[in-house]
C-alpha cells in the first residue's frame, strides 16, 4: 500500500490486500473466519480452508492480538461443549472485506471520494499490515511515559485488564513521536518469555500477563506455550521440553507470561 498524490495505491483488484508484495489480509485468512463462523469450530474450518490445526490457530492468534476487539472467541466444555465462535466485531470484518472485494474497482478509483464504508475498511487494514518476526505482536495506546536522559518507560494499556512496559532510548521515544494516546505496536520475541505457575509470586521481570495455557505445541528441540489472557489475546512462549517437566505444563492451567520491559520493542503505524 503506497501513498501518492491521488490517494492510496497499491490494492490488488482481488482485494488480496498488499504491501510491498505481500498479501497481508487476505481471502485466506478471511475465508477462515467465515468458515468459524460457519462451523463454530477452528478444526473444521481449518480443514475447509486447507490450513493445519496449528496454522489456523496461529492465524487467529494475529487476529486477535493486532485488533483492539477479539475477532474470534474460544470455550472449553460446558453444557454445550467447547467450540470457537466468530464475534460481532469479526463478522464486521469479514463483511467490510467482501463489501471491499465487490466494489474494489470503485475503490481504486475513488480512495478521496469518500468510498462507503473505506474508511474503516482501511483503519483495519492498517491493524493487520505489519509483518515482523516477533511471534508476539499486541495493538496498545500509550498512557503516560516516564522519561530519562538515557531511557524513557513507555506504559501501554492493551485493552481493559492487560498492560505492558516498554523501555526505549529516550532519542526513539523522540525520533517515534510517542506520546500519550497515541497508538502503537508492541512486539516480543517468544524466547524473551517465561512462563511461570506461580500466579501470587514477585518477579524482577516488568511484565506480567496471566491467562490459560490454550495450546502446547512440542517440537523436537524446544516447546511452543500459548497463554491465552483476557479479550482472547494471546502470548506465545518457547520454552524447553525440561521446563515443560518439571513445571508440569498442561493445557487448561492458569499460568502467567514474564518478560522485561528492555525485551518490547515498539513500533508505529506510518
């Protein structure tokens, strides 16, 4: 996606949205979606779409944490059984993408007419255009810095129960514009977590996110932990298959996530 004089270019006539050549919210990813919606159920739907269990589940993850409203909603058991549920904030984005895709042409050339429902289109599409190698990547705005002549503490409120601490130089917190209020992108790589399953303990880490173990994905040199917090965001660990042991790590327990302020890098929207 390109800014020129004439507006936004760069959206492919499919409406597989682009950057840099990239699709980055695209028919796959909403064809999952609508496929949970159909099936209340992230296996079937990753069977429909031709992705694993493991891709959809990732997939959804991003979603989730790039949105300030969960797109997709999990339960475990009860009377009904478990099952994952498209919410109304997600049928909103599969439906500003299709309304997008029926009238891409119309869009294209008329970005400064006031394209119905464009504008929001695009304020979503700005969430989800990031690519990073960061297995974590959380939407926060800023609620107040703490500034030094070296670093500056960034406190970021995720949504109504989670926040996190960065620490920047004090010339990126300039140089980025960060103030607060404003909006940013909050990035951690999955080794630079621990997970712990003391939930009353005192940590030196910053952060703490505490949820549900939702997923353990075991590999052959290291494990993959995912947290599952409030608002269905989640946080992924790599932890080694001893700490899996010796901490007892099992899908449905409470856990929390720790991590140092010095390990989240920020990022702005352009």
């Amino acid at each position: 996606m390109k800014k020129g004089t004439k507006g936004i270019t760069g959206l492919t006539g499919r409406l597989v949205l682009e950057m840099d050549g990239a699709s980055f919210l695209g028919e796959r990813r909403v064809a999952l979606l609508e496929a949970i919606a159909e099936h209340g159920s992230i296996s079937a739907a990753a069977r429909e779409v031709g992705m694993s269990y493991k891709g959809a589940w990732d997939a959804v993850d991003a979603l989730n944490n790039q949105s300030d409203q969960p797109l997709v909603i999990r339960s475990v058991g009860g009377k009904e059984g478990g099952g994952t549920r498209l919410t109304e904030h997600g049928h909103r984005i599969v439906q500003l993408f299709r309304a997008g895709e029926s009238q891409y042409q119309r869009v294209l050339d008329s970005l400064l007419s006031g394209v119905d429902q464009f504008d929001a289109l695009q304020q979503v599409l700005q969430r989800f255009s990031m690519r990073t190698s960061a297995r974590n990547q959380f939407l926060g705005k800023i609620t107040r810095l703490v500034e030094g002549p070296v670093n500056t503490a960034v406190h970021l409120r995720l949504d109504r129960r989670n926040k996190l601490t960065a620490v920047v130089t004090t010339e990126s917190a300039v140089n980025l514009g960060l103030q607060a209020g404003l909006e940013v992108s909050a990035l951690i790589k999955a080794p630079s977590v621990l997970i712990t399953t003391d939930l009353q303990g005192r940590f030196s880490a910053e952060n703490r996110l505490c949820g549900v173990i939702s997923r353990i994905h075991r590999g052959e040199v290291d494990a993959e932990i995912c947290l599952t917090l409030d608002q269905e965001k989640t946080v992924v660990a790599t932890v080694t298959h001893d700490t899996v042991k010796r901490l007892s790590l099992q899908e449905g327990m409470p856990a929390c996530a720790l991590f140092a302020a010095s390990s989240v890098l920020l990022a702005c929207f352009a």
